[in-house]
C-alpha cells in the first residue's frame, strides 16, 4: 500500500485517503467475506487489535500501534 500526504485543510482529499486505506486493509481475500470482528484493547483504552473472521475461520488481524501522546502511529495487517 502507498501512502499518500494530504494537507490538514484539504479536508474532502484526505477523507478520501483516510477511505481508501481502511478499504484496502479491510477488504477480505478473495472468495472470502467478513461476518464477524473482535477487538481486543490496551490497558490505557485505545485499541490494540480488530480480527476479522469468516465463521469461526480467522481472515486477518489489524494491530493498532499509538504514540505517546495518544496519536495513532501505525495500523498494520497480519
């Protein structure tokens, strides 16, 4: 996946950018579809990771990595 650097006041671009990312993580593999998520949480509350299953069969797992002034560094997907 590319990352793509939209300006802050550029609103409508990067709502487009911040749309096409999380499409692209979350789409499933092909043949499959998402019929459940789980989450799982860190102890200061931000969210560590969302699994995505088909059934009881484990898709991909996205793991939320934070800053420590509590913004959100990297999402990556296993």
């Amino acid at each position: 996946m590319t990352s793509q650097e939209v300006p802050y006041w550029r609103y409508e671009e990067a709502y487009k950018a911040i749309h096409s990312a999380l499409s692209g993580l979350m789409a499933p593999p092909a043949g499959k579809r998402i019929t459940r998520l789980t989450f799982t949480w860190n102890a200061d509350g931000t969210l560590r990771t969302i699994k995505a299953f088909m059934g009881n069969e484990p898709l991909f797992t996205l793991t939320f990595s934070w800053n420590a002034n509590g913004t959100l560094q990297e999402v990556a997907r296993t």
